[in-house]
C-alpha cells in the first residue's frame, strides 16, 4: 500500500462509529508488535521516542533522530498507517516548519500531533497553517492532530477550560486542523461536551479512569490514544525482571520472562527479503 493510499485509509479510520485506537510506539519493533497485533493504525509517542533516546520530552529531540525514528516505525508498521507525534513541530519559525514537515512526510507519515504547549494559539494556528500548505505541495492528505494543552497544562479551570478548550479547537479547524486532540479529561460528561461542541474529530488520551473505547465511542469520541502506556509497560515489566535477575542469577527464568515476544528476526528479515 503506497502512502496516497495509506493516507486516504487513516482518514476515513476517524469516520466512526467505532473509536480509532491507537497504540503509541517508540521505534521499529514496537511498531511491527503493534501492526502485527492487529492496530488499525499506529502513532508514534514523542514522550517515549525521547526517552527511548535518553532525552526528556518537550521539543528537545535531535530533528534527525526524530525523522529516523518515523522512517524506521513506519517502514516497520508495513501497509498499517503511521501517524507521528511532532510535539509542537520543534520550532516556531513558520519555514523550518515547513522543512520538517517535508522530512517527516518523506519518512513515511500520513499524519501527525502538533501540540501548542503553553504557546500563544494564533501563533499555533499559523503552524498548522504553514503545515497544511506544505503538506498540500508534497501532494499527501496528511492528517493533522492539533492538539491543545488546556487541560493537561491546567491553563484555565472548570467553565473557563471548556470554553478556551473550545476556542482553540475553532481557531485551529478554521487553520486547516483534521482533528482535535485534547489530553487530560477522564470525566464523561465533559468529554461527551467537547465531542459535541468540537466540530472535528475528537482525541481523548487513554490513563486509569478514561472510558473505555465503546462508551467513547457513545459520547461522540473518534479517536483514543495509548500516550507512553506501552512504553511504560514494556519498561516496567523488563526492570522487575532484570532486578530479580540481578538477584538471583537465573539466566533461565530471565530467558523465559520473554515467551511470547515474536520473532523479531525473522520479521524483519523477511521484511528486508521483500525490498
């Protein structure tokens, strides 16, 4: 499946009824276990591609390392759509935005996050401005996540968050914004609010306490997002194991702590058969 058509899938995957959900990879062979999982699409993680690095969150990763990282997951993710988390497009200079959206189209994207953070949403909207416009010379029907930090930078409280929320998701429509992605509410009743208030798909991020994907999908919700879930997981359940390890010494246990993982080898052998 080439990227036109991969493109054209993911847009039509946030057309309900049923909730897009996306697992969020790091590199290669979290995005082949999440493809060959069954995700209908993958996205990347800018939080756990930072720190997969050794870097923390926040626009402060190499653009390289970015890109590579996109190439690789994507390349990975076969004929499964990639969507990758450009966090706020790692610069506010209108041309280089330009740039390294070309650069991340090439890699193999179809669509991205852009976050505004704490920056000012006219300025915001004028990026996603300049990435529509880039995305439409590279001839590719990115899909473009605007994402508002309102709530998850507690920006504003109660009413006022909803109303700003609300705002901002106007503003960055009216830039050219496919869907909006707003991180942090759990509660039905608001998240059912912003759904029918926002007249674009609606991202919600998955933690302990957000609905699952069917009553999601019941409020209006086209799309939920893993966030740094998986990276966490998998870290997690390899520092327990490597602790013990450390203790005990049981190569053995150690060994069979990894049943279950496909054959990563052999999959990306094959893939390299393949061309």
């Amino acid at each position: 499946m080439n990227q036109t058509a991969k493109a054209d899938l993911f847009r039509k995957l946030h057309e309900g009824p049923e909730v897009l959900v996306l697992p969020n990879a790091w590199d290669a062979a979290s995005a082949a276990i999440m493809a060959d999982a069954g995700a209908k699409a993958v996205a990347t993680s800018s939080a756990a591609v930072a720190w997969a690095y050794g870097y923390a969150d926040g626009d402060l990763l190499p653009m390289d390392l970015v890109v590579a990282t996109i190439a690789a997951a994507a390349k990975a993710a076969g004929g499964t759509p990639l969507t990758a988390d450009i966090e706020g497009g790692f610069t506010d200079d209108l041309d280089q935005l330009a740039y390294n959206i070309a650069r991340v189209i090439k890699a193999g994207a179809v669509g991205i996050n852009i976050e505004d953070g704490g920056r000012d949403p006219a300025l915001h909207a004028r990026k996603i401005a300049a990435v529509r416009a880039e995305a439409d010379r590279q001839g590719v029907a990115l899909f473009i996540n605007a994402r508002t930090d309102v709530y998850l930078r507690n920006l504003a409280e109660g009413e006022a968050a909803y109303a700003e929320t609300v705002r901002r998701a106007e503003l960055y429509s009216q830039a050219g914004a496919d869907g909006v992605f707003v991180p942090g509410p759990a509660d039905p009743t608001l998240i059912g609010r912003l759904a029918g208030s926002i007249d674009r798909p609606l991202n919600v991020m998955g933690r302990d306490g957000v609905p699952t994907a069917a009553e999601l999908s019941s409020l209006g919700v086209r799309r939920l997002s893993s966030a740094t879930s998986p990276f966490r997981v998998a870290y997690a359940a390899m520092r327990g194991a490597v602790t013990t390890y450390l203790c005990d010494g049981d190569s053995g246990a150690l060994a069979r702590g990894g049943d279950g993982l496909p054959n990563l080898q052999e999959r990306f052998a094959k893939d390299a058969e393949a061309g």
